[in-house]
C-alpha cells in the first residue's frame, strides 16, 4: 500500500510522527506537509504566490517534503507534482485537537483528505480530542486499524472518513461510533486591545456549543469515549431547500 | 433592513463597490472587509495573529471597516464585535469569477456568507461568471432583486444562497435557475521553475472539469445564460454512507 502522510500542524509537528510510526511497516510512505502550522486554514489553497517546498531530514534520514503551503495545497503538489507514484490512500493527522462538529469546516486537517478525496484517492482525517498531554499511542492505534480498514472495504465515493479519538489510554477507548457531523457552533469573543502605538487590534476566541439533537453525533461519540467515524462529502447542496426555492416567483 | 456588506476580493475591489451601490436605498448598509485580496482562502479564520482593523473613506465619506484577515474573520468580527446592531442580511460579493461547482469549497466569497449563515443571520453569496470585462451592472440588479426575495420568503434553516450571474447585458439573462452544486474538479497543473538562487518553487494552476450528469447544475445554467441560485449549507454529512460504515467489523 502507497500511502501518503499530511496534515495542518506542519511537518515538524509530533502529531504526524506519530502517525508516521504507525503506519510505517503497511507499506511504502510518503511525507507531504505544510512547513509551518496551519491550523484553522479551512480549504485554503494558493494561487496568488508561488509554492516552495524543502526537503526534511530526521536523524540524517529523509522524512518528506516540507510545503510553503497549505494542508490543501499539499495534498494537491504530492499528488500532481512532488510523487512519482498515485497513493491508494492519504492519512492526514494526528490533529493536536478534535475536528468535530462545525470545526469540520475550518479544519486544515480535513481539508487535506478532502483534497485527497477530490483528487479520487481515499482519504482519511485523524484528530485527538485534546490540545494538552495528547495520548499519541491511541491515536496512532486507531490510525493504523483504520487505514487497514479502507484498504479492505475501500470508502463510499466522494466521500472521506473524519476519524476523532478520545484522549484515553487504548484500554479506555468504549468502541468505534459511526457518527454524523454535529450541529454546533463557535460562540465568539473578541478580545479588543490597543497596540503601543494607539491602534486597535482584536484576538478571536470562543468556545463551541452544540445545538439541536446530539445523539449519534461525532461531538456525542467523544464525550462517551467512543472513537468517532463520520463520512464527509464536498457536495453542500441543501437538496432538501431546492423547492422552497423553486416557488420564489422570478420570472415576473 | 440592515445590510452588512463583505467580500474576498477585498474592499477596494469594483465589485464590494458595485454591490454597495445596487443595495444602498434598501436600508442602513455596512461594509465590513478584507484590506487585501483573499481569494481561495476556503473557510480560514484567524486564530494565531491578532486582527487589525482599519476606518475606509471613499470621497471623504465613511466607506467602511477593512479587516486584516479573511472572509470570514470579517463577518465574525462585524457580527461580533464591529456593529452595534445586527445585520437582517449578508451579502458577500460581487466576486470577479464564478464559484461554482468544486470551486465553492475554495471560495472566500462564499465562506463570508457560511460565517453569515452559522451567526444565524440570513446570507447571499453573489459572483459573475468572468475574470475580465465583468458586467457589474447586471450583477448588481440581480444582487439588489434576490436581497429584495429573500427579506420577502427568508431563507432555509443553516442554509446560503449560492448566486453566480451569467456576463451577459441584463437584456440578455435567460433568467433564474435553482441549481445544485455540480459535481467537478480541477485538473491541476504545477508549472516546475527555478529562482536565481537555484531554488525550486511551483505555480499551481488548473481547468475545470464537469464530471458525471450536468443537469440542474450551477455550471450548467451559467453556460446557458442563466442566474444560477444554489442553497447551499455545512452539515457535510453524507448521510447515505452511514449504513455502509456500520457494516466495518471493528468490534473484533
């Protein structure tokens, strides 16, 4: 098995060592990931600039290609440009921090397999949900069983698989829940200071919280210590909305 | 109705101008926008560097505030913590070039009016199908006609109205299409070159391309001369794959 590695929070981060390590002996693996953190990018891709990439040793052995980029933009230069093989699968992570819920959509690590997906390669998000004292060994557990599992059933078509773990020692994780992205969102605060010079400038923060039903939700499975599997797709049509719409009268 | 007014191509781009003209008498409008141009930024907010925000005077008149970050950092920051009322409608745009198909998951110009959307506020994205010669008239009548409807019907619980405009004389629009998002991807090219101190760097660039059945799709009513209407949201759950991944042994 071709696999190929990236993820958000940059090459040097100890989230894609860990899953390096994992997933190492499955097959041959290549490194391809942004040189800096990108957390929070959403789908992000660079058009304006060029892309400069370095190549990364660890110990004196080459490790991959650092990306003067994005998670997406990445993903897309391994694929069209870097590799000269197409992996049969893409593994992004071990995300410092859950992707579930409406995170989904700013996270730099799911864009990566989202990117793989579009590019037709079956492709996987892995995040642990903590930003302190992450539980790697689990993570990485988790990340190898399920790369063995999309290479046995493969995935749904257009579609990736958001994987989020638990921050638990392994003999603590209850089971694997197939889950849907939760309803949520980011309650804001901004932090409004004044620089030295009189200007003002904000800091975003906020904390998440989760709306409408939650059963059977990625954001339900974590808090039970169930690792959470979630398909995600690209296509962010409201099929539902279309003839709601279709009554608007327009033509008058 | 209060309007709050963004983009991605920055607020000293025509088209925030064009659309500020077209919606100006319907009621008090604020513009709250980028400094600079942030297309296919995807959905990035801003989480490790502060944001600056900067007063826009146009004629020695108040234009707006320019924020230093992304389509969405505008929308929050405006929502949040800029404006001392809350707005009764977003509009994002008028964005040079379409985004449509797979390019609404890059697109800036449609993650201001996702933010818009998850603040729970009712939101339009609105872009013209050229890069050149655009034809900011027609956009703008279209822009000021659908924010007119939607403060008439509302719009779709979660749920962003996607607008792509054909580049065509007003005269010459076949009319108004509720479309979804087609089905496409860009066949990427990285152009390989060599800075003059010997290193490598890549531009990326690409066409897109239509795949499977191109009925109803946003593409499909731009080629044929139609404003394209797409409801479009961020629950990117693909819920038809659920029954599959429960079939996945790992309990064993």
């Amino acid at each position: 098995m071709k696999i190929l590695i990236s993820n958000d929070d940059g090459i040097y981060a100890p989230g894609i060592r860990a899953l390096y390590q994992a997933v190492r002996d499955l097959g041959e693996i290549d490194v391809v990931a942004p040189i800096a953190e990108q957390s929070a990018v959403g789908h992000a891709i660079t058009l304006s600039n060029p892309i400069k990439t370095n190549r990364v040793y660890n110990g004196g052995e080459f490790f991959g290609h650092a990306v003067g980029g994005t998670p997406a933009d990445s993903v897309k230069l391994a694929v069209c440009a870097l590799l000269d093989h197409r992996p049969d699968l893409i593994v992004s992570g071990i995300n410092l921090g859950p992707n579930a819920g409406i995170s989904v959509i700013y996270s730099g690590t799911v864009s990566a397999a989202t990117e793989g997906t579009i590019l037709g390669i079956p492709s996987m998000a892995i995040s642990i949900n903590s930003f302190k004292n992450p539980c790697w060994d689990t993570a990485a557990v988790v990340a190898r069983r399920l790369a063995l599992m999309i290479q046995q059933h493969g995935l749904p078509e257009d579609t990736l698989l958001n994987v989020n773990v638990p921050n638990l020692p392994l003999d603590q994780i209850k089971g694997y829940a197939v889950t849907r992205m939760g309803r949520s969102r980011f309650v804001e605060v901004f932090d409004r200071r004044t620089d030295p010079r009189g200007n003002v400038y904000y800091w975003m923060d906020g904390a998440l919280e989760q709306l409408g039903d939650t059963e059977q939700t990625d954001l339900d499975a974590l808090e039970n210590g169930y690792v959470s599997m979630t398909p995600i797709w690209f296509d962010l049509t409201n099929q539902k909305a279309l003839p709601d719409l279709r009554k608007w009268n327009l033509d008058a």
